[in-house]
C-alpha cells in the first residue's frame, strides 16, 4: 500500500474555526494508486475514458491524465458519469467530515441524509436550516459539488441499489421506500445512475434476503476497525425497558420514524468484515432512508476511526487506551429529545436509576408501537409538554426541567434534529432552569453527534483522567477535534 497522509482534518471547535476541505488531486491520486480505502466516501473518481466513478479503492488504476475528483457521489453523478459495477462507489460508508462539521453544508448533508428533501422538497429543507434556498444550493454546490435535488436524487439511487439486490421487495415497493416519487422517476434514475435496469441490477443479487418475515435485511458499511460488540454493550447498559431490549445476542429499539414507528434489530458477531447487519422493520416504506441515516448516527458508523485513533494516540497518557480499543466509537442518537430527556434524567442518578425512569415514562405516555406487541414509542415533545410534572416520577424540580425542555422543542425555535445549530442549541439549553453544562453538553455530544466534547465535568471522566495523570483544566485542545471520543476512551478506561 503506498503511503498517504491523511486528508487534513479541521472542523469547527471551541478552540478553532476552520474548515474541512477535500484532499488536493496529487494525494487523491496517491490514495487511488495504493487502493486506500480509508480514503473511500471522502472523494471519488470520475473516469473521463470510460465514464464511471469510482471509490478509491478499486482494484482498476486509470492513468493520471484521464481521472477528475469529486467530493460527493453526486457531484460525479451531475457531470455524467455513472457508478463502477465493480467497487460499487454508491455504497461506501459516508464521508466522515460532514458529521463533524457544524457548518450550512454540515447541517444540510445530514438533514438530506435523514431523508428531509423527500419529505419536505428543498423549501422544506431550507425552512429547517433558516437560510434561502439560493442561498443553500449555492452552498452545497461550493462544499459538494451538487445541490440538494442531485445529493438527495444520489441518496435514492443508492437505496434502491440496495434492496434491488438484498431484498425480494417488489420493483415498486422499492422505488417508494428509496423515496422516489413515482416508478418511472425511479426506472430512469436507475438507467442514468446504474446504466441498467432495475431487473438487471436484481438479477445480481447478492446473496439472499435473509431477515426475518416483514422485516428488511441490510449492510450498513462503516470504515474499520469496529468494536461492534462495545458499541452495543453501552447502548444495552442504558436501554429504556420497552423502547430498547438487548436478548440473545441482538440488540433492538424502536425508533419513532417520520410514518410511524419502525424496529430495527442488530445482531452481535454476525455479518462480514465491514457491514453491519440490520433488520428493519417498518410501519411504512418510505420510512426507510430516515430509519437507516438514524442507525448509521447511532453507531457512528461514518466515522473515520483511523484518522481519531492516530489523534489521540499521539497523547502518551491515551495511547494505550487506544491501544485497547481501536476503533473505538462515539454512539449518537435516533431521536434528540428523547436523548435529552435521558440525558436530564441520568443526572446525579445511577445508570440503573435512570433507565427505570425512562421506562415508566415510555409505559405511560408512550404509543404502542405495534398492535398486540411489548414495544413502546418514546413519548415526543408535544405529549411530554402537556403532562403535569407533578405527576412525573422523578424529583418536582427534575419533572419540571423535563416539562419546560418538552416545551421548548415542541416550538418552532428550538430543534435537536441532525440539522440543529449545534452552538445555538447548546444555549437555547442551558437556558432552562435544572439544565448545566454537562447535561447540555452530553446532550450535544449523543444527539447532535459532535465529535468534539469533553465532559469535564462528569464524575466518571474525572476519575479516569485523575488516575491517568491527565490535566482536564485546559479542555485538552489538543485532542480537537476529536474530544467526544476521548471522553468515551475515559469512560471505558474505568472498566
């Protein structure tokens, strides 16, 4: 493998502002030359003598000359060309700078990535990030190379890759659950994407659709290494009893998705080196895009775990930390307010404590999810905000941080969906009584899946960092901007 730097990462911070750029054309080239796959979803190559794009990784290797990069898929896509049959570029994990940065771009990316343009078309999304649709297009098409409609269009196009070749779904059912409008939209996207045809592409399926009756079975790539398994065991130690269950070596929730209530289940050890197996189970197809962008958040499986092992590595105190656990990941959040209510919960109570408290609140305000079964909806902001915190199970004060929090997301000011201004959240926050930094900042680390926290204040941190020599006075500025994941480095170090 030929030796390549990494592309330069710099994000948005307490510390900086700067901002992530693609790799230039002589390290793209590098990379493609050495089949870096650490590099794939970063950029892609646009091949002029064949008309293809690929990841950076493929096995072919086209001369200097004849190759373009493009930041995105889709940009590839707008200038004409199609996807490689062969590495399959549409289904590489997603580029790991646009979690991290809390910029226009940022915010959009993960909005179109939660399915938002299909749902709400581009004035939706624009409404959501408050700038003009001018204004956003221009953006995008600067950072990515393509605008809304083409990101969006590339994203359904992917999907339905997906499942023509993973799922006995009808051709129609498929077109409408990848979010496409109609079934003739979604055969000539195919044909301009694939350079096939739907029945083409589902005659090389690979593999058979193996999930249980009614349910979808997916791969959901991530860049390596993974510790699955660690992943799971801290989203199992703080299930909500009824929304999550970790049995048998699956772990699984229920995720409230924009059509109804959807179950996803992740089973531990099983699957191939770099996917990860998912069952969706959906109320409605459409549903689809949105549950997988949710998971993908909750796994952190965009990340680029390389690039923040070598970060933090270069810390002697978290080097053998790191050592340990390679790889290891900073999980996110399905749902913001559901997160936030954890998260203002969980304060100064043990993690046992909570998770009995959230499941009452599931059991008595919280929807049947599906009819004659166990699971519950979390409750939204608009059915907490008209309960009496009286009633609450938790302290008075507790219950009314918790009523005024349901209040503020239940307006049209306050958002903590993939899209949210991470600052202005973060302060829209500590503005309520009963919520301080920690829980404002847990809130920004889980559910908005900034890569950048340090909890200096949790207990647990403290005592991690105290028995590693480790100053957390100064926020560490130089573990930016990956500081959310030494916090999870600190918090594993104390088992």
């Amino acid at each position: 493998m030929v030796d390549v730097r990494f592309p330069p990462v710099t994000v948005k911070s307490r510390v900086h502002t700067e901002q992530v750029i693609m790799p230039d054309d002589d390290t793209c080239y590098r990379a493609l030359q050495g089949k870096d796959a650490r590099f794939d979803g970063w950029f892609f190559t646009a091949v002029r003598t064949t008309g293809i794009y690929c990841r950076p990784s493929c096995p072919a290797t086209p001369l200097r000359r004849n190759v373009t990069f493009y930041p995105s898929a889709a940009a590839a896509q707008r200038a004409g060309y199609r996807a490689c049959k062969r590495c399959r570029p549409d289904a590489s994990p997603g580029s790991p700078e646009w979690d991290v940065r809390g910029d226009l771009a940022g915010r959009a990316l993960r909005l179109i990535a939660d399915g938002v343009v299909d749902r709400d078309g581009v004035p939706g999304l624009a409404r959501r990030l408050g700038y003009s649709e001018r204004q956003l297009n221009r953006t995008l098409l600067a950072e990515v190379g393509a605008g809304p409609i083409a990101l969006a269009r590339a994203q359904r196009a992917q999907t339905a890759r997906i499942l023509l070749e993973t799922t006995h779904l009808p051709a129609a059912d498929v077109a409408f659950a990848a979010g496409f409008s109609s079934v003739r939209q979604f055969n000539d996207t195919v044909s301009a994407v694939f350079a096939t045809t739907p029945t083409a592409l589902r005659s090389a399926r690979r593999g058979s659709a193996t999930g249980e009756p009614g349910t979808i079975a997916l791969r959901l790539p991530y860049r390596a290494p993974m510790d699955l398994g660690a992943t799971l065991e801290y989203l199992s130690a703080r299930a909500i009893p009824g929304v999550e269950a970790f049995e048998n070596g699956r772990y699984s929730r229920v995720i409230d998705a924009p059509h109804g209530p959807a179950l996803i289940t992740l089973p531990v050890g099983v699957g191939v080196a770099g996917a990860v197996p998912c069952q969706v189970r959906l109320s409605d197809q459409r549903d689809l895009v949105a549950v997988v962008a949710r998971v993908r958040r909750l796994l952190d499986l965009d990340a680029d775990p390389q690039a923040v092992d070598a970060a933090l590595s270069a810390d002697p105190a978290l080097a053998p930390l790191i050592g340990k656990r390679p790889g290891l990941r900073a999980p996110g959040a399905v749902d913001g307010f559901e997160m936030a209510v954890r998260a203002v919960i969980g304060q100064q109570v043990s993690v046992a404590g909570a998770r009995t408290v959230l499941g009452r609140l599931a059991r008595d305000h919280g929807r049947v999810a599906f009819a004659d079964e166990p699971w519950r909806v979390f409750p939204d902001a608009a059915t907490m905000a008209a309960i009496d915190p009286a009633s609450l199970p938790m302290p008075r004060a507790r219950g009314r941080t918790v009523i005024a929090l349901a209040g503020l997301l239940d307006g049209d000011g306050v958002s903590l969906d993939p899209g949210a201004d991470r600052d202005a959240a973060r302060k829209a926050l500590i503005a309520l009584p009963g919520i301080g930094a920690w829980t404002a900042d847990y809130v920004r680390m889980r559910a908005l899946s900034d890569p950048d926290v340090l909890l200096t204040g949790d207990l647990g941190i403290i005592k991690a960092a105290a028995g590693l020599g480790v100053d957390l006075s100064c926020w560490r500025p130089d573990w930016a901007p990956w500081r959310s994941y030494a916090s999870h480095h600190l918090w594993a170090a104390l088992h």
